[in-house]
C-alpha cells in the first residue's frame, strides 16, 4: 500500500484527531435513516432542537416522521423524563405510528435519564424501542450497523425452519442511490430462484421477523450491517456472506459467484461470464450509435480522482481501471477507522500508481483534490461544490450526498445493469465537461 | 365559516401578549429555521473571510450544518472549513480542553487567521471545559480570539446565538483603535437566508434605494466581508437592514459604542413597505426626499392599481408562511394590495423566541386575525371556507385556489424591483391558477 495514513499519533491523554471536519455525520442520522425504513417508523429525539436536524436530513432519503423533546437546561439539570413521556404520546397520536424509535443524545446521555423506564411507564400501544444516538459514541454509519442490530434483536422471531429465502441486508444511507442499488441486488439474487428479502429498505416490522427462516444473509456492501448479520447468525443461525460490492461487470461477475458458492448453488464462472458479455453487448451496440469514442480515450489521460467510503471507493477505482482502462491517479477513503484492517487490506488492492489518502476529514480532502487537480472526479456533491472553482471536472456522484443530478427513476450504478447506467453517466459527464 | 373555525379565531396581539404573559401552554414546534445556537453563531462568524470558527464538541453537531447539500442547496458557509474537536467517549469523562488548545494551533499553524471564534456544543458545555481558560493567552500578535458557550441544551436558539455572535463582534469593533464617522454613509445589512443570483439582485436594489436617496454604502454585510471591512462598519453614520431583527443585536451595540444610528424600519416588502423603509433612512439621516415626484414610484402605484383591481374589493388573503418576519411581510404586502390577510400556521414557540420583533412591530400598530391551526387539513379546510381567498404560502395544497407561492429565497422580493417582481408575479398567479396535474403543487 503506498498510502498516507490522516492519522499523526495521537497525543498520550488525547483521543482522535484534535480537529477535523468531519466527513461522517451523527449517529441520529443513521438511526433515523434506519427506522423510517420501517413503514409507520417515526422517531423521537431526546435532546435539544439542533438535534432534530440530524432526523430531518433522514427525510430526505426515507419517510421517516420525526420530534423532539425540546430539551434544555432545565431539564438537562433536573432531568427530561417527564417531558419526555408526554412527548411519547404526543408523537405518537401525531404521526399514525407503528414502531416507535427513540433516539437518545449527547445531552441526554451525559444526564443519564432513563429513557427505557420512561418507555416502559408510557405504555404506548405499538412497539417502543431506545436507540443511542449519541455523537460522541457513534458516527452516522456505525449508528446504522447498531440500529439495524437493535431493531433485529427485537423483532426477529425464532427459527422454525426455513423457507429457502435470502435476506439482503440494505446498505441504508451509504450513499443518495443505495435503495436503487438494493433493488438491481434483489433482482440479481433472485435468478438463483430464491425468495429474496430485502432488510431495512421499505419492511414491515413482520419482514424483521420472518427473516429467521431465511436460508442465507448477503451484506449489499460489506461495511454496512455486519453487527445486524451476526444477529441473524446467533439468533436464527442464519450463515452471512459480505462480497465486494458488485460495482462493474467483474465485481458484480464475483459477487454472484460468492452468493451461489454460499448457497451451493451450481452456477458457473461461465454463466455469470456470459450476463457481463451481454451487458458489454448492450455497451458496444449502445456505442454504436454516437459518433465518437473519444471520452473513453479520454479516460486513459486523464486526472481521475475517487472519493468515497473504503468499499466503494475501492469498487470504483477496480471498475475504472480494469474495466475502462483509466487509472485514478487519486483515491480519497473517507474513513474515521484508518486503522481497520479490513479497510487497509482495500488500499493495498488499489493500483500501485494510485495515490491513497486515508481520511476522515473534508479539509485534507480538499487538499488532496486542489493538489491533483482531477479531470474526473468520483465523489459527492460536497467535492465537487468545492472542487468546481480549480478548473473543469467531470463529475459523477458516487458518495452521500450526490443529489446534484436527480434521477426519478431507479437508476443504480451496481450489477450489470448499472454498470451500464454508470458508463452511460461517465461518459456524458466528460462530454459535458470536456467536449 | 363554522362554529369550529370561529372558536379557532383570533388575533395575532392576543397570541402575543398570552405568551408574554405565559399564558400559553407552549410546545416547541419542528420549524427547521429554528436551529441550535451554536449554528447561528457559527453562521455568523461564518460571514467574514479572515476568521475561523472551531466548534468545540462532537463532530455530528458540525457536520449538521451541511444539510442543504443533499437537499441540493448549497452557501458559501458550505464550503468554508467546518472544524470540530470532534469529541469521543474519552472526551466526554476526561474532558476535551487539551484537545481544544491544540486544534486552536492547528488553526494558526494553518490558517493564521485574523479571527479565530471557538463556540461549544453541548458536550463540552455540560462537562464544563473551562474553554476561556484554554484560549486565554493563546492569541498570536494581530490575531483575535472570541469564545461562546452555545450548546442547543441552554435552549437558546438560532436567533440567541446569532444576538451572541454579534455581541462579541461588537466588542472587538469597540477594541480596535478608533476610527472618524463618516456622515452620510451607511452600511447594509440584507436578508441572510438568501444565495446566489437573488442574493445580488436583492443587495443591489438595497444599494440602489439608498443611493436613491442621495446616501453612500460604506459597507455591506455580506458572506465573505474581509474581517478589517467588518471592523470599519462602525465608521458609518447608521445602519439600515433588510430584515431588522437578525441585525438588531449588532445595531444596538454599535449604537451603544460608537453612536451608530439605528434604522429600525424593515421588511421592505411592497411598495408601501418599501416606501416606509427609505422614508424611515431618509428621516434618520435629515434627508427631504419627494416620494411624491418619483417617476419610478408613480408607475409602481400604477401596477398596484392595476393588481388592486384586478384582486377587487374585500377579498381574503390567508398567509401561511414562517412565524417570522416573512409573516409581517407578507401580512403588509396583502394589505397593500387591498386584500384582507388571515394568519394561519403561526407557532407559538416561535412567537415566544422571537418575542422582541413581535412586541415592536405590536407596538409599531401591526395586527392581523389569526386562525389557530398549523396542520395542512384543517387550513385546507378554513381556505375552502372563505369565498375565493388568494393563499399567500411557500407550499402549495390548494388546487384550484389561486396561490401566490412567493419563497424569499429564491424570488426577488426586496424595495421598489422587489415590489415590481411582486406585483407581476401575483397577476401571473391571479391569471393562472394551478392545474391540478401541476408537478410544482405538493402531492399528500
């Protein structure tokens, strides 16, 4: 790995970087995210006003209701449980709720209030469940993996036996396209002639509990919801497989493999090979009908830099250079765990001509872009907004949030299909970026 | 109307003066303007180039303040570094001051900044950090440095951390070395929460009602005023703002120290708004300006006639907007097209936190009929039991309504253009009511 690790050793007494800004949000936002996956899922935050805005953000990729219990220093002195009862019910009577979440804070953490015994005492009439949402504890995509966790270890039922279902355990928030993403997933899955359950992407609570009779777990991106799979495994003994994500024809070629060597179903390296000939078909004939090939020659020149979480990032950087022969001279993992092994294990996958920046912070990514100057950039809005004055870039958005362009329709970027959809979005955005 | 929207009726100055009176049993609303304090101190802090704010707590509060990205809204105080000491469990039980001094040199070491402004979320607040002590004596030569305990659990709000924010600008102005007044210059203050194009356009027309009146800009606070800029507003002769209120704190020290005079008109919404906007500057600052022989302001009186009669007599207008400012606004400019206005949607918490603007514009003479109702049915319900009402709001649940759907934004609101903009556009919305295939009407 020729990598630069973000991470000076940290003074003895200091915990962390003394100061970053962060690429990763709070933990409300993850948990929000995850509960209003559950149809009539609202959430209650117990903190302060500021922290309602981490449940809000949620609603912009989920139906997610939300409120607060308009915390403050009185109650951060003498405790919020009272107010916090009344604002169960009323939350409740507001938003035709069917699970109810609680999402405790930094305040209310530090106070030590006892939001389950206020739960308990409220008795409301559906399922209640605390959450802990506390910035300090978790980020936004740790909160994700927990609550998922959370959630299942309420509501899975015990195994009766199976029904030849797969689960697949939704990569939720990961990035602005990740429920297109699950449902190409689903569809991959479900040629090996399976039920497939899509978990935390639109269920109801009973989903949650039917789960247990699945045959086999997929992770739809190995860095979301490992603590949820080993749920499923210790409660249900559920096996669980977290492949690279299927970003490209061979990725997605591998993961199919990876799925039918879990389930010992006999598919060949040869039947999944013929899918990604017909989708590099569907390339060449789609090709056929635009005058020039030049943004693809373009991709061998060019600065290309990718920005995104470790999987992904990695993902992408494997697409670009075997797949469309364009090296990144540049790869950002935006990561506060630099020292995860599994994520260095991705870096040492990259190319060896690829500079490798582990970070958690925005401000060195911004360095890093305004150093290389890319043509092409991989990444989210956020780069790219502040990328925009170096010079023109072609950008595609493959990190949260990416909302720059809006696609109504499903449009994912993972399996064969979306690979498809990736290219056709690459190639226009050289176009329009360099003619 | 029915028995039970009658009992739902009201007025706006019993609202106010039951919740002065904590007559009303308040319960914090979700208005997403109604962010922590520590936010409207690091928005303001956020204005001037040549500072650096570093919020001491978790980093899950910092990276709140990028939420317009994926909404697809994006400010200058996006892209500007959003620092945080980024508080572990580890801070949380042994404290996070060692932490704070270093990010604090990392700072200089980095950016050298003029400013360096250190505000707390509620981690460090409710562990106490002794965050004064830790930037006592760390200030580099020529280099100020502020500090603000704004943690949301305080309750104190957007609003209170904006007030906080200018209180401690102020008091650096009063420490620099002093500087002459320049009489007949005044500094502009346009709305904040507008961006881009708009964001120009409204500073622009600002400039040019002021000009208008024969006065010089000395100065305009604006996203990106170098820091020396910001110090040198308190060379100006007064201060004149869009929207008063998110200014005020500043008008008032600045008056306080330097003498600075204070144009407390606002909300030139409308031609009679913003005609009460430049007669209040040219008052303050002993200028006779003939409204009377204004051909611009002749043609604007001739539009309204012509979107007057066009509204006819007696008709009711229900305004549903923020309970704010743009609400007084948008009441004026009803009323200044001969319409009726109704308030509908007004939260009470809000009232309560913005209870200085409200208790001025009552005693200003400002009233308006309340219906008591923030839920979209039951305002649906009072709109369809009027005859013909123009719905005055930012979202659209009123097919076959005539809407006047007005976001300040992202339209042109402001002075005489921003009246001009107005008044056409509401022909437009009189002429065109909205189909009911329309994508732009809220879908329930």
């Amino acid at each position: 790995m020729d990598g630069i690790l973000d991470t000076a050793p940290a003074a003895e007494g200091v915990s962390g970087p003394c100061m970053v800004d962060p690429v990763t949000k709070c933990a409300i936002f993850g948990i929000a995210q995850v509960v209003g996956e559950i149809r009539g899922g609202t959430v209650l935050v117990h903190g302060p006003k500021g922290c309602a805005f981490p449940a809000f953000e949620a609603t912009h990729l989920s139906q997610v209701r939300f409120n607060y219990s308009e915390m403050c220093e009185k109650t951060v002195i003498f405790g919020g449980e009272t107010l916090l009862r009344e604002k169960l019910w009323e939350t409740y009577h507001d938003n035709d709720t069917l699970l109810m979440g609680v999402i405790s804070t930094c305040s209310s953490e530090i106070i030590g209030d006892d939001i389950e015994g206020v739960i308990a005492s409220a008795g409301l009439p559906v399922p209640v469940l605390k959450f802990e949402g506390a910035g300090f504890k978790r980020t936004h995509r740790q909160a994700i993996d927990n609550a998922m966790a959370v959630l299942l270890k309420r509501f899975l039922r015990a195994r009766e036996g199976s029904d030849g279902s797969i689960n697949l355990l939704c990569h939720v928030g990961a990035h602005s396209r990740w429920k297109d993403d699950c449902v190409e997933l689903a569809a991959l899955l479900r040629r090996f002639g399976r039920p497939v359950r899509p978990l935390f992407l639109d269920n109801d609570l009973s989903d949650l509990a039917a789960a247990a009779a699945a045959d086999l777990t997929v992770l739809a991106s190995p860095d979301v919801g490992d603590e949820a799979a080993r749920v499923l495994k210790r409660k249900a003994k559920i096996p669980y497989i977290a492949p690279p994500p299927p970003i490209g024809l061979e990725r997605t070629a591998d993961w199919l493999m990876a799925v039918a060597g879990a389930l010992g179903d006999p598919l060949s390296r040869d039947e999944v090979d013929a899918l990604a000939d017909a989708s590099r078909r569907r390339f060449w004939t789609g090709l056929g009908r635009v005058s020039s090939q030049r943004p693809f020659e373009h991709l061998r020149t060019a600065r290309i830099a990718v920005v995104a979480e470790p999987a992904a990032a990695e993902a992408y950087a494997h697409l670009l250079t075997r797949e469309l022969e364009g090296t990144p001279s540049l790869v950002i993992f935006k990561t506060t765990t630099p020292d995860d092994p599994e994520e260095r294990a991705l870096a040492d996958k990259l190319p060896a001509t690829s500079r490798v920046v582990v970070t958690g912070d925005n401000a060195r990514i911004e360095a890093e872009l305004r150093a290389a100057c890319p043509d092409i950039l991989l990444g989210s809005d956020l780069d790219f907004i502040k990328h925009q004055g170096a010079g023109r870039v072609a950008y595609v958005g493959v990190s949260y949030p990416s909302t720059r362009r809006v696609y109504l329709n499903p449009r994912s970027y993972w399996g064969f299909d979306g690979a498809l959809n990736f290219v056709e979005d690459l190639f226009n955005a050289v176009t329009d970026a360099h003619g | 109307m029915t028995p039970a929207i009658e009992e739902r009726m009201g007025l706006f100055s019993e609202l106010v003066e039951a919740v002065e009176a904590d007559l009303v049993r308040i319960r914090e609303g979700l208005d997403m303007h109604q962010f922590c304090a520590y936010w409207g101190a690091h928005e303001i802090f956020g204005y001037i180039d040549g500072a650096v704010c570093v919020v001491h707590g978790t980093s899950g509060c910092m990276s709140n303040r990028r939420f317009l990205l994926p909404f697809g809204g994006a400010d200058k105080c996006h892209l500007e570094p959003q620092y945080t000491t980024a508080f572990s469990e580890h801070d949380v039980i042994f404290g996070g001051e060692r932490k704070l001094a270093e990010a604090i040199a990392l700072v200089q070491e980095r950016h050298n900044p003029k400013l360096i402004a250190v505000i707390t979320n509620c981690c460090a607040d409710i562990i106490g950090d002794d965050v004064g002590g830790v930037v006592r004596g760390m200030e580099k030569d020529g280099q100020r440095i502020v500090w603000l305990h704004t943690g949301g659990f305080t309750g104190k709000s957007y609003r209170k951390g904006t007030e906080e924010a200018f209180n401690a600008l102020a008091r650096l102005m009063a420490e620099a070395p002093p500087k002459q007044v320049v009489p007949g210059t005044i500094n502009l203050f346009p709305r904040r929460w507008v961006w881009g194009e708009n964001q120009q356009r409204e500073a622009a027309e600002g400039i040019r009602m002021l000009e208008k009146l024969g006065l010089k800009v000395n100065s305009i606070l604006r996203k990106g005023i170098p820091y020396e800029e910001f110090l040198d507003l308190r060379t100006a002769e007064a201060n004149v703002s869009q929207c008063f209120f998110w200014s005020m704190e500043l008008f008032e020290q600045m008056s306080r120290h330097f003498g600075t005079k204070q144009i407390k008109a606002s909300n030139p919404v409308g031609l009679t708004s913003s005609l009460a906007w430049m007669e209040a500057t040219a008052r303050t600052m002993g200028i006779d300006y003939d409204f009377d022989n204004d051909p611009e302001v002749a043609e604007l009186k001739e539009l309204r006639e012509r979107v007057r009669a066009r509204v006819g007599r007696g008709r009711k207008a229900v305004v549903w907007t923020q309970t704010g400012e743009k609400l007084v606004g948008l009441v004026k400019f009803a009323r200044d097209l001969g319409l009726d206005p109704v308030a509908v949607g007004v939260d009470p918490a809000i009232v309560r936190d913005k209870m200085g603007m409200f208790r001025k514009e009552l005693n200003d003479g400002f009233d308006v009929p309340l219906y008591l109702s923030s839920y979209v049915e039951e305002i649906k319900g009072f709109v369809d039991s009027l005859d013909d009402p123009v719905v005055i709001c930012n979202e659209d649940y009123f097919p076959g309504r005539v809407v006047f759907r007005h976001r300040y934004n992202g339209q042109q609101t402001y002075g005489l253009e921003g009246a001009r903009s107005m008044y056409g556009e509401f022909l437009h919305a009189l002429d065109n009511r909205r189909s009911r295939y329309s994508f732009l009407r809220e879908a329930v």
